[in-house]
C-alpha cells in the first residue's frame, strides 16, 4: 500500500489526526520535551535528537493525553515553565471550544 501522506487522517473524538500541518507557521517548538505542537489541533510530533527532523508518523493528540493523564504524567512532567505555557494556551483553547457559555 502507497502512503503518500495526503490522507485526511483518522477522527477521534472531536480532534482530526493527521500526518502533516498543512501551515507551518502554527506549530511551536517545545524544547525541554524535544517535541514540537500545532497550536490549531493540539497534535504533539517528537523530533530526531540527531537532525532535529519531525516525525510524523508518531504523533499524538494533547487533549487526548492530558485526558488520559495517569499514563502520561512524565510527559507533562518534564515540560518547563517556558514550555508550559505554550502547552496550557493549547490545552486551555481546545478544551474550551465546545463549551457554551451561559
């Protein structure tokens, strides 16, 4: 099977997982993590230690994590002040976006 990663991605919840942003100018880099995040979706992609290059293809979703956090605890762990507040700004715009405001 061809991938040529032009596939939409899978849905899960309310968050889209997808390969590559289609801007670049929506990710932010965080260090302390070696990670980089969209800021639009939430998706976190690890870097190569090495090149620094992205990797795609093992990405997770912020949301997803910080709902599942017994077992990703570490990870959050190990952001630093910085880093967190790029992190929260993130979690706090997606988690906020399907409350109604009454």
């Amino acid at each position: 099977m061809k991938n040529d990663n032009k596939t939409k991605g899978n849905t899960m919840g309310n968050f889209e997982y997808s390969h590559k942003p289609k801007r670049y100018e929506d990710m932010e880099l965080i260090f302390s993590v070696g990670s980089v995040i969209n800021t639009k979706n939430g998706m976190v992609y690890p870097l190569k230690k090495a090149s620094g290059a992205i990797l795609w293809n093992e990405g997770f979703n912020i949301v997803d994590a910080y709902n599942d956090y017994d077992n990703n605890y570490r990870w959050f762990l190990q952001i630093d002040v910085f880093d967190k507040k790029i992190v929260n700004k993130v979690l706090l715009k997606l988690l906020t976006k399907n409350v109604k405001k009454s």
